[in-house]
C-alpha cells in the first residue's frame, strides 16, 4: 500500500484551531460506478491521505443500478458509505452526469460545512462538446468556527476519448466554459476532471505527446499520419489540438490560480492525465503534494494497469484520485460571499 507523501501535514501535528483553517480534499471520477464495490472501497482508499479529507466531491458518479452489472451502486447507497453530503444530476436535453459532495461531519472544530446555498448548484454546459454537456457543480462551505468561507466548484469538462474524436480547430469550447465559470462565480477552489494535464505541472514534451495519441485515434487523423507522416499541415492540426487541450489552464493561471503540485501525473487508465486541483492565490496556498493513492487498503487496484485486459470488478474505477491540503491565508474581510 502506497504512503502518503512526507510533506503531508498529520493528524495531530497542529491544534483543532488551525486546523480550522485548512481544507483537506479529493477529487475521484467514479466511471458510472462500474468499478469493484465501489461503495465499500472509495472513502478507505480516499482516507489514506492525511489528515483525512474533509470534502471529496465527484465525476461521472453512480446513477442507477443496472442488472449486468451488479457492482454498479446507486447514489444511494454510495452516499451511505460517504460523508455527509449529496449528488446531484447534471442534466440537459442532449444528457446528463451525476457529480457528487460529501463533506466529513464529526463535530470537530476542523470541519466545514455547507452553508445555507447548498441547494443553489449552478449548471455551465459546455457548449459543443460532441457525445454530452459537461456540467460544473458550485457550491459553497464555512468552516466550522465561521472564520472562512470557500466557494468551489466541481468541474468535469470536454475532452476525453469521445470529444476528442470530433475536435475542430475552431472549437473554443473549454477555454470559453473556464472563462464562464471563473467571470460568474469567482471561485476559491476548482477541481475536478480536466481532461487534459497542465504541461507545467506535467511537462510540454509528455502532454504533446498525449495529445498526438488522443489526435491519432481519430480516423481521420491516423489515416492522415499513415498517409503522409508529420506532415505541415497534421503539425499544424496537432499544435491546435494541443493548445485547445491546455487552454482552461491558462486562463485559470492568468486569473491568478496555481494548480496542487503532482508528483503522480498520469492519473486515467489510457497513460493520460487529467484530475488536479487548482486554488486562488491570495486566497489560499497549498500545504501538500497531491496525493493519488494507488490501492485500497484492502490491496485492490484503484485503476487498472495501463491498458490491461481486466474484468471490471477487479478494480474500483479508471481514474486515479487526487487529494491535498489547502491553507486558508485570507481574513473573513476578503470571503466570496
């Protein structure tokens, strides 16, 4: 069983107080549930990160359940084995996605809350995405004492296996959901499911690399390289494709947000990153390397080994979570509300 990083602050090594002020959380994309008893796995995998996440919000979390796939759990039945908290879905005309919050309720001092907003999620689709409207999810938490507030917004957009496939240089779509998001809800915390990695937490030599591999499994686009090689015009097409992929990114750094360093950047099934957790500057200030454990504490894969034929109850889901530590450093003076 992997450990958590050495930079990680423990449980006891600051008093409930200071605690308060920190924000212990995980970002997971539960891959519609189909993974193994993902209701008895997901928390014990996530609590292994210390101290214990406070808040874990979700992607693609369980909907319903289905007969074939009899590890398939409803929300239900996740939320009991969670913290408390709720998953909502996400819906639209042309599809829907349940994205989930829990928040850790021991009546500790370093706990937080939701606020009396918690029913108010906001709905950002993501204009052109091909196969579904990706959705962001926000909502807002206190600390426990009342000190600080933090708006965050859980996010899951375009991009993957299926957007991918139906990419247009034209298409602006992700840097125009970012802008959206951050222009009307002003966020503290983003996190979720990116689709991509920032190649400066990452590096530009293995996110252009990942972006060639999701361009070449498009039809056109392999048939194109086979034809031709690197040719101008596939280098062209490829460098456009690439930039699209990490536009969120540089809005969100030219809005004054850095990203959780990583020291685990690969975090899906197919070799790619995409989970992170970006945060304020000014606002908060990151306290630990994000960690993504690996295994359950009962041995089971989080994720199956690259590209291996697994059954699909031989692990929990296709991506790998992402925690951290966030330091709250603003007065109540300089809070979203």
């Amino acid at each position: 069983m992997e450990a958590a990083w050495p930079d990680f602050p423990q449980d006891g090594d600051t008093d409930a107080a200071s605690q308060a002020e920190q924000i212990s959380l995980c970002t997971i994309n539960l891959y519609q549930g189909y993974g193994k008893e993902i209701t008895n796995r997901v928390l014990p995998t996530l609590n292994q990160h210390k101290p214990e996440p406070s808040l874990v919000v979700s992607q693609e979390a369980p909907k319903l359940y289905h007969r074939r796939h009899p590890t398939f759990g409803t929300v239900t039945d996740l939320s009991k084995s969670m913290y408390k908290g709720r998953s909502r879905v996400m819906a639209s005309r042309r599809g829907s996605e349940n994205l989930g919050i829990w928040l850790r309720d021991t009546g500790n001092a370093a706990d937080w809350v939701f606020t009396g907003e918690e029913e108010k999620f906001d709905d950002l689709h993501c204009r052109m995405c091909s196969e579904a409207y990706r959705f962001a999810q926000v909502f807002t938490v206190a600390s426990r004492n009342g000190n600080s507030k933090l708006k965050i917004a859980n996010v899951h957009l375009c991009g993957g296996r299926f957007d991918d496939q139906t990419w247009q240089p034209e298409d602006t779509t992700r840097k125009d959901f970012m802008v959206d998001l951050l222009t009307k809800h002003d966020p503290d915390i983003v996190l979720g499911d990116f689709n991509a990695m920032d190649a400066k937490v990452s590096t530009v030599v293995v996110e252009k690399a990942a972006a060639e591999a999701a361009l070449n499994a498009r039809k056109s686009s392999s048939k194109l390289f086979r034809l031709f090689g690197k040719q101008p015009a596939y280098e062209r097409r490829l460098q456009n494709f690439y930039e699209w992929r990490q536009q969120p990114f540089q809005v969100l750094r030219e809005a004054k947000y850095l990203p959780v360093s990583m020291k685990t950047v690969k975090t899906t099934y197919y070799g790619a990153g995409a989970d992170m957790i970006w945060y304020k500057v000014g606002k908060l200030e990151s306290k630990s390397t994000a960690y993504s454990p690996e295994t359950a504490p009962d041995g089971t894969r989080v994720m199956p080994l690259f590209h291996a034929c697994e059954k699909q109850d031989s692990f929990i889901t296709d991506h790998l979570p992402v925690c951290a530590t966030l330091q709250v450093v603003a007065g109540p003076e300089e809070t979203t509300e």
